[in-house]
C-alpha cells in the first residue's frame, strides 16, 4: 500500500491530474491512517504544487463527507454558509463570523462551519467560545440553534463533527492544501447557498465549479487584495480589489472584479482589519460591532462581507 501510494504521489509530481475516483481513494487512505504522516505531507504538498483540479477537491470533499463527517437535516430553509478557508497571506479580524450573526439578525438561516485558529490568533470557533457558545457541542444542538435562532456553528474540529481525522491533519499543516478547501465544504447541514473566501486568487474558479459539482444551487466565491494587489485575503476587501466568481441558479459561472467605491465604502488602511492579539480583545470587538458601537473600517468590511449572504 505505502509503495502504490508513493507511486502515485511521483504520478502527481511529474503533473499527472487525479481523477475524482482516485483523490477520494487516497484522501480515505490518509482519513484513515493507513500511510505514514510523511507520505501523507508528501501527497497533500504535491497536490498544492502541481495546482488541484476541481475533480481532485471533489474528491476529497468527497472523503471527508462520507467518511468523517457527522450530517445533520434542519427542518428550516435556505441554509446559506459563509467561511473561508484560512491559510491568507493578509490576516484580518474576525470578519465573516461576524458578517454571519449579522445575516441571522436580518433573518437567514445560516449554517456556519469554523474552526479554530491555525494560523492566526482567533479563529471562529475561538472567538465564539469566548462570547459563551459552547463550541463542543453535537451536530443535533447546532441543528436546533439554527432552526430556533437563525445561526449555529458546526465545529470543524471537534470529533463530534468530523470524529475520524480532520483536527489530526489540519493542526499539523500550517500550509493551505486540498483539505482545507475540502474540508470548509464538508458542512454536516449541506447547505444549498454558499459565500466563500479563498486563500488564493488561482482557487477562486476550482472551489466554485467543486460546489456547483456537489450541489450547491447559488455561490460566491471571492479572494480580496491590499492596496497594492501585493497580498491577499479570504475576504471581500475594502482595501483594494476583489475578484469574485459567481454560480448561477442555472448552473452558469461568470467572474468579475468589485472595489470598495462600488460597494460606495471609503478604502480603508491595512492597520484598521487587523487580527487581535488575544481571544478576549477579538470578543470585545465583535461584540462592539454587533452592538452598533463599532464605527468606521471595521463595520464597513463587515457589511461587505454580509452583502452576498444577503444577495
């Protein structure tokens, strides 16, 4: 198994694309433990560098869903998601989370799947233990939360979510792979609307052609730029442009560019989104925000980032 699996990792290197049967093979063989941890950083690395297809992405979702993911059915609907998948050049606050409790409080279901942070110093799933949600829950009480409150968070790291191997892999890479894209879309809900942020302008048209492919009715998925275009976030930016791919009810995908001007939002400097250096300063901010007490950059990006939720 360890020699086949090598075989195909030197298959990979020489840029040999995988079809979607043999990515989903070999991600429940990395799911599972069954090759070493340097075979598996081998394979995870090979496929970054060579560039993922959306067949390769599938069929790691693919894995993740059915093998390592607990799946739950809320009685309400649409479901919309919003996340993104981390591993950003430019590191920001907590924007999409809060965009999310924004898009509940104006009356959509959202499904939000978050995890702690692996590169940053608060990631959702930490910010929103800071404010009091209880973020080990089971799937069947965000269920709940989300038909009786508008919003719950599945926690992409908790084994009462994915309870195979997905908090085993992503600790241990501090690198953007096929997993991390995968795995922000192997939501327990299976929500049919989606508003994405992508660590990579280059990702922006697999991911979107991976949810058409896996059942997503409408989606948004952006990488936003500084000032100088010189770095990126998972963001819809107000410092500079976002490029944005858009799937269509009937299945169509076209891609175009934003600014800040046309959102009719001032650009904003780098320093006013920065991340926060504790748990407890990101609660605060957050709950300044939501509260209406936070004025200027800050809530700017934040309704920026709640306009495809409610699109």
């Amino acid at each position: 198994m360890e020699k086949d699996f090598g075989r195909r990792i030197m298959d990979i290197i020489r840029g040999r694309n995988l079809t979607r049967q043999e990515a989903k093979d070999m991600f429940e063989k990395v799911l599972h433990d069954e090759v070493n941890e340097i075979q598996q950083g081998a394979f995870l690395a090979a496929l970054v560098a060579k560039g993922e297809t959306p067949e390769e992405i599938a069929g790691s979702w693919e894995a993740i869903y059915e093998l390592d993911t607990v799946k739950v059915t809320p009685s309400v609907a649409p479901l919309v998601e919003n996340c993104g998948t981390g591993m950003d050049p430019l590191k920001t606050f907590n924007i999409s989370t809060t965009a999310s409790v924004v898009g509940a409080s104006c009356g959509v279901y959202m499904a939000k799947h978050g995890a702690r942070a692996i590169t940053s110093s608060c990631g959702a799933v930490d910010l929103l233990e800071a404010v009091g949600v209880d973020v080990e829950c089971g799937v069947e009480t965000v269920k709940r939360s989300i038909e009786r409150a508008g919003i719950g968070i599945f926690n992409g790291m908790s084994p009462e979510v994915h309870p195979q191997a997905l908090f085993r892999i992503l600790s241990k890479i501090h690198f953007g792979t096929t997993l991390n894209i995968a795995g922000s879309l192997a939501n327990p809900a299976k929500p049919e609307y989606g508003v994405r942020g992508v660590y990579s302008r280059d990702l922006i048209e697999p991911v979107l052609r991976v949810m058409r492919e896996i059942g997503y009715r409408r989606a948004i998925v952006f990488h936003g730029l500084n000032h100088d275009g010189s770095r990126g976030m998972d963001e819809i930016s107000t410092l500079g442009e976002t490029f944005i791919g858009e799937l269509h009810e009937d299945g169509e995908l076209t891609y175009y560019t934003i600014t800040p001007e046309d959102l009719g939002l001032e650009r904003a400097d780098e320093d006013t989104i920065r991340p926060f250096a504790s748990r407890e300063e990101a609660a605060l901010n957050f709950v300044r925000i939501l509260s209406g007490v936070e004025d200027g950059a800050r809530e700017d990006i934040v309704a920026a980032n709640t306009a495809p939720i409610l699109y």
